[in-house]
C-alpha cells in the first residue's frame, strides 16, 4: 500500500495529503484514489473491411488519466478553516500542473495532476463549518508515474570510434531511450533491442534524438531550429521492453571534430505506484 501522498503545488507550495497531522490547518485526500492503482487507461482503434466478420486491431492509444478523490479540509478555528480553504483553492488550477509524489516500499513515484472540472463540496457549508469534504476531479495528461531518469554516458577520443554502452528497463512500461551527442560527421544508434542500426546525418552542433515515434526525431541543441527533417525517412521504430535486464548495445561514431560524447537517457515510467 502507500505510506504517504505530497504534493508541490504549481505555486511552489507544499502539502501532505497522507492523512490528518492534527495541526491548525489541515488537508488530506480521504480516498478515491482508484484511477491509480490500475495501468492508464487504453483506447484501441480499429478498422474493418467490406465483407470482414469482426474487425481488425490497429493502434492502442494511451489516454490521459483521470483520478476522482475526495479532499478533507478543516482547521481549528474558524479562521484557520477559511485559510486553508483559500490555500486548497488557490493551488488546484485547470491552466498548471501540481506534482504529486507517492511513497511504496517500492520508493518514490511522481505523476503531474491539473483540475479536470469544479470542486464540489459534499453536504453544505454554514457560517460556523471547520470541516468539509471537497469532491475533486484531476487529470493527469500524460498518464504515467515516474520515479525519475537514469542518464549514463559513453565517451571516446576524436576520430572514428566503436563501442557498447549499457541499458535496462526495471519498469513495467516500454523504454524510449533518448540521445545526446556531440558534433562528428556520423553517429550511428541502436534502434532498440532489434539489432537494427539507425545512422544520422552530419551534425555540427550539440544534437539530441527522442526515439519515441510520436515525437520529431532529431534537434540541433544550439542550433535554434528543428533539423529532424533532414533524416530523410530514416526513423527508430523499437523500444526496450518493460522488465529488460542490463544488456549491452552497440554505438560507432565517424569524424569526431572534438572528443566524442553520447549520453543517453533512461526515462522510468510506471503503470502504478508500485509497478
């Protein structure tokens, strides 16, 4: 189960939501809390032809996650009740992210949350209320938790080089590794775990490469402009599957002008706190 629930609020404050601290002014999440402890929601589209019995699956798309809970507020005073209200209400926005952190024994794990609709409140306030539920409704847009990213790096001389670095994905989500490199007349890539190699172009700045399929490939780092055109088709099509062990990948460099320097970055995302 969880231990604690935190939040950074977009405004830079803090809050505990893990459960009453008996202090003047109060707030903690009651329950509610489904929407994480399940894989983020799935929609699969498909398409069916003239004659077809049944359909054919085509592309599983990753929804937003939306997460109903209810948020206790109450304070000792009259006073302290309405500060902590204003609080709860000011930090909650549709237009920021909040940055919620949950504790398991299997560590810390981060998920950006914005209001999806108005706070109700449950039953109705008098002049005299301390206490109060809020029914609340947020959305996390990207819908995964993440626990961080683990960015190694592999480095070489100048000139033409060829070399391994290491990956693992520990995760129960797919891994999209991205790149960072220095300028040289080739770099080649691992296209995942397919053996496949993905060559770039001649760059002459700092680059960096997202392979994720959904994103524009390649970025000139100081460049200002987007260059990912000029891949001319050539794409990543692989990611490193959910629960890899570390496994070795291959990487050439070609005409190094400065020192070679690849970086790579581990993104860990998960399915749920513990996942």
């Amino acid at each position: 189960m969880i231990d604690s629930i935190s939040m950074v609020g977009w405004d830079g404050s803090r809050h505990n939501y893990g459960g009453p601290s008996r202090t003047a002014q109060d707030s903690w999440i009651q329950g509610g809390l489904d929407g994480l402890w399940v894989p983020a929601p799935r929609t699969p589209t498909r398409t069916s032809r003239a004659y077809q019995h049944g359909s054919t699956p085509r592309v599983t798309k990753i929804e937003e996650r939306l997460l109903d809970f209810q948020l206790r507020i109450e304070g000792r005073t009259r006073h302290d009740f309405e500060r902590e209200f204003a609080a709860q209400m000011a930090v909650w926005s549709f237009d920021h992210d909040n940055e919620v952190t949950t504790k398991t024994s299997h560590g810390l794990r981060k998920i950006r949350l914005r209001l999806d609709r108005d706070p109700k409140i449950v039953g109705r306030m008098s002049m005299q209320t301390r206490r109060i539920d809020l029914e609340m409704v947020a959305v996390a847009c990207w819908p995964y938790l993440t626990s961080g990213t683990k960015v190694i790096k592999w480095e070489a001389g100048t000139g033409s080089h060829v070399g391994t670095f290491q990956v693992s994905n520990p995760t129960d989500v797919p891994l999209w590794l991205k790149f960072e490199g220095t300028p040289a007349e080739k770099w080649i890539l691992p296209d995942g775990l397919s053996g496949r190699m993905v060559p770039l172009r001649p760059q002459t700045t700092g680059w960096r490469v997202q392979t994720r399929q959904d994103f524009q490939t390649i970025r000139a780092a100081g460049a200002g402009f987007e260059v990912w055109k000029a891949m001319r088709g050539v794409n990543f099509l692989h990611e490193i599957p959910p629960r890899t062990p570390p496994v070795d990948l291959p990487v050439e460099v070609q005409g190094a002008t400065v020192p070679a320097e690849l970086r790579i970055h581990m993104p860990r995302y998960h399915e749920m706190p513990w996942g």
